[in-house]
C-alpha cells in the first residue's frame, strides 16, 4: 500500500469512527427567504384567488445534460430534504416581508406564512449519486400550491450546483482512472464560502478522494490534504536560518542533525542524478528540513519553487534519505508547474534510481502530485503522454465548473386538481410533459441499462421479459420495442406527512452509489469524445396523452 494510500485509509477509519453529528448540520443561509420575490407574490395572488386549497404535482428536471456528456449525477437531496424538515418563516422573516413587498398586502396572508410548514407535501426523487438524464424528473413534489410553489428557487438552488459539481467530479474520476488519487484544492477559487463547502462536499461524492478544505472535512468527514505553499519555501532564504536541526530516530530516540544528514546525502547523490549541488538552492533545502522536522512522518514537499530537476528533486531526495536514516518515510513531492508530464516522469527515474543505489525498494513507490490548473483535457493529455503522477490536485476547473457553470434544472407545474397541465412553446425542447409520472430504467441483455422510460401514474409497470413500446415524446417515428431484462422503478417517498420518509445513506454511500450507477451504463455513453446518447422514452399511453393535450392547449392559426 502506498504512502498516501495508508494516509486516506487512515482518515476513512477515523471518519467512520466519529460520531456522525454532521449529518444533523444545516446551513443556515437555506430557509425560506432564500427564494426570488416573485415565489412569494405569487403566493400572495394565489391566496387572494382563494387557491389555498389546490393541489399541485411539479417536476424538477433539466434539459440537456452538461459538459458536452451524456450523463448526470444527481445530487443535493438529502439538503432539499433538510429544507423541507426545517421550513418555517420566523417572526422577523415576516416582519422583513411586511416591508420588502408591495404595499396593501392583507394582513391576513402573513399571519397564513407564519403558519406555513410542508407537513402536508410529499417528495418523490430518485435516489441520490443516480446517473440521471435529460427530461427525467430528479424530484417530483406534490401539494398545496402555495407551498409547493413557495419550494421552487431554493430547491433548484440545492440540486443545481450540488448535480452539475458531482457531474463534473465524476468525470474526472473516469478520465483520471480508478487509481489515480484526486483532491479537490479549490477552496480559493470558489464562488464565495458556500459554494466552497458545497463544491468540496460534491466533488467526494462524485469520486474524489480527499479536499484540503478544513470547515469541509469537519462537517462531512471528508480526508483532508495538503502540503505547504511556495511561500514556505521561499521564506528561507539560507540554511543559516534553520534554528531547529536536531530529529529523534523513529524507534530508538537518539537525536541527530538532520541538515547535516541531508547535506551528506545530497552530496553523494548529485552524481547519481547528474546535477550539481552547486545549482540547488540553499534556502530550498533549509525550508524543506525544517518541513521534515516538523513533519517527519507526513514529509511531502513543494518542488517546483526554483528548479525541478536542478534544485528541488536533489534536495527532497536529500533530506527524505536523511529522514530514512531516523526511521522515518518520506510521501512525496508535489509539482506546481512546468511540463507535468516531463517533470512527473523525471521524478519517477530520479526515485527508482535512488532506490536502487541505496537499497531502499519503498523509495521508488514515493507519491507524485501534480496540480497547475488541470482539467479534463489536460489530464486526457497526460495519459497519452505517458505521466508517472499519482494524484491530481484540482482547483479552479472542478470547483467553477467553469467548462459549464450552470445545469439548468427547472421545475415545471405538471398537474393541477388533478387536472394535466402543459407548457408549448416554439422551442419544441421547452415543451414540458404533463402530468404526474413514474419512471422506470429498463436494462437490457447485457446487464446495462437500455431506456428510461416514464409513464402516467395510472399504467401499470413494464414488466421483465415483457415486450414494451418506448415511443420519443416528441418525434412520431422514433420507437422502439424494449423486452427488459430488469425493470428498475426510480422513484422512491422521500418525504411524506412532515417527516423524512427513508433511512438516508451516509455520504459514503452516496459516493459508493455513484460508482455502482455510473457502472451500469455502457462506456459509450461514457466516453469523453461523442458520447451516444442515452435514451429516454415515454409508453405509448403517456405520448398519445401529452400529443391530445397539445392540440387541445395550442391555438388555432389564422392564414388571410
């Protein structure tokens, strides 16, 4: 097992060991002023048309699926869940709206808000790390209009960023390959403090394996990483500054000088990798001791600050040799810049050569990350040209999203009354598709899964060896007979009679989910360069009934 492998092992122990208060954590931003004004004008008018009594059925869905893919991971559930759990206007949320809304608001329809809960709303939704698709509803919410109306902004809020940053995880976990290690090192270039945390808390679920963000770590149990800045590094500027030289052997407790120790080293080794000591940097090697004092056991350092080759692999390798000598293992380097792949590959021969002059197997297994603004392309680059990294630290690409900043989930009124409901537009893709539905992923022979396939309420379920028509909603001839092996129903109660109405899976499982759902479709959806797109269908029952409702709601042109 590798260095940082026993260290994330490590942090996996001890977070399944805490007690596991952070699930009871809610962000106090999200409450139900966290919504546009025109959720709560609506409701104003829906109270003064007497429509406190209506029931509505709304689809939570997106379009099109990010990042030129195919696929969606869907995320953010479990804190719509705590939205819901939590949502109540406070006497001062009123007293703010008494002045942010119009004036003449009847008195009467704030005592109504004060008295708001989602008791009476329940929540459908898929289950959280499920791949998603286009025009699949991810969550379906039924109720009292006003209140399910009241929902829509902060709900989208919560599954947008949380989808699209697992989405955006999830793809460089597949491009990386499952033994890369990841970190997620975006904290700093993250839309404002909140989406910081979101972006750290997603980026786990959706595949990778540790963050450096702290506040992150505490509340979600996420393995914390990192290093030391170039500013360590430069802070020294000679080996005349190090005040503390003196390191305890690792077992037996005799003390000694561990700049002398490396000095020694890296005289022997310059020959061995071809460099002379005269072009290293001093200040570098007095940082990088004092480092390893401090840390001897968690010895991993920034080598890039002057010179990879000429400066900074001579002087890690010296003092990780002379932290050898006390009975200590160094981790690894860390490489901020220049030709990664070059770098990481000259770092690999520099370790294994070492290695082999000094007898020391477990030094040509030391850990390589690389960071420097890496993305999807960048790392597909990587592969082809052959790179010795073991983790990617991932900053400003993962965490903005910035090949696509937003999803674009919306949230559709599907059903009134009981009565279907349709948006048309001229924008054929903007049609919504009425009523309220089940969906259900059929799976094919080969065990991945074929369609996702969505119903009316009322048709029962397709059934395993069981011919079934799959029609496109929109497209008359496109349809398919499906016989599936396995029918998979999406749609689970998550909240029901103001209480949550499932056993939550911890963030592990969440992350486990991921992978196991990812697993089910076949790699050409997948893959990063024209990915065939998955196919999402209706039963013939539910397109006849959206193609009635569209004649019956669209106007009847007029040639003169």
């Amino acid at each position: 097992m590798s260095s940082l492998n026993r260290e994330l092992s490590t942090d996996s122990a001890f977070a399944a060991g805490r007690n596991s208060w952070n699930r009871h954590y809610h962000n106090s931003v999200v409450q139900p002023l966290l919504t546009d004004l025109y959720q709560i004008t609506m409701a104003y008018a829906y109270w003064k048309s007497g429509k406190i009594d209506d029931h509505a059925v709304f689809d939570l869905f997106f379009r099109t699926n990010p990042f030129q893919g195919e696929f969606t991971i869907f995320a953010g559930l479990e804190e719509c869940l705590k939205f819901l759990d939590s949502f109540h206007y406070s006497e001062t949320d009123i007293e703010y709206l008494k002045h942010a809304l119009p004036q003449g608001i009847e008195d009467e329809f704030f005592e109504y808000l004060s008295q708001l809960t989602a008791k009476d709303v329940t929540l459908y939704a898929i289950e959280e790390g499920s791949v998603a698709f286009p025009r699949v509803p991810l969550i379906k919410v039924a109720g009292p209009l006003i209140i399910v109306q009241l929902l829509e902004t902060t709900l989208l809020t919560l599954v947008n960023y949380a989808s699209l940053m697992a989405t955006n995880a999830a793809r460089y976990r597949m491009v990386a390959g499952k033994h890369i290690h990841l970190l997620e090192f975006g904290l700093r270039r993250a839309q404002g403090p909140d989406g910081g945390l979101s972006a750290s808390k997603y980026s786990y679920i959706g595949g990778f394996d540790g963050t450096s963000n702290v506040l992150a770590g505490k509340l979600f149990n996420i393995p914390v990483k990192g290093t030391h800045a170039h500013a360590y590094i430069t802070s020294f500027t000679g080996i005349d500054e190090l005040k503390t030289r003196l390191l305890q052997h690792k077992e037996d407790g005799t003390t000694r000088d561990l700049l002398e120790l490396a000095m020694e080293h890296r005289a022997a080794i310059a020959s061995v990798l071809d460099v002379s000591t005269d072009e290293s940097s001093e200040g570098e090697l007095a940082a990088m001791v004092s480092f390893a004092i401090a840390f001897p056991d968690g010895f991993m350092a920034l080598v890039d600050t002057y010179d990879v080759k000429r400066s900074g692999l001579l002087n890690f390798c010296a003092v990780a040799l002379g932290l050898n000598d006390q009975g200590y293992r160094a981790i690894g380097i860390r490489i901020d810049s220049g030709d990664l792949a070059y770098l990481s590959c000259l770092a690999r021969e520099t370790f294994e050569r070492i290695a082999e002059r000094f007898k020391l197997p477990w030094f040509s297994k030391l850990t390589i990350v690389a960071s420097n603004d890496i993305n999807e392309d960048t790392i597909l680059s990587l592969n082809e040209q052959g790179h010795k990294i073991d983790c990617f630290g991932i900053g400003t690409h993962l965490v903005t999203c910035q090949r696509q900043p937003a999803l674009g989930c919306v949230y559709k009124m599907v059903e009134i009354n009981n009565q279907p409901r349709i948006k048309l537009s001229q924008d054929v893709g903007k049609v919504t598709m009425p009523g309220s539905k089940n969906v259900f992923r059929l799976y094919g022979a080969d065990g991945h899964a074929l369609i996702d396939l969505l119903q009316r309420v009322d048709e029962n379920p397709p059934e395993v060896g069981q011919k079934v028509l799959c029609r496109h909603p929109f497209q008359e001839s496109k349809r398919a007979y499906v016989i599936p092996t396995q029918v998979e129903p999406l749609y689970r109660v998550y909240w029901a009679e103001g209480r949550v109405a499932q056993v939550l899976p911890s963030l592990e499982e969440v992350r486990e989910r991921v992978q196991a759902s990812l697993r089910t479709l076949r790699q050409d959806h997948k893959r990063t360069l024209n990915p065939t797109p998955y196919k999402v269908a209706v039963s013939d029952n539910l397109y006849n009934f959206i193609h009635e409702l569209w004649l019956q709601n669209a106007p009847i042109g007029e040639l003169s």
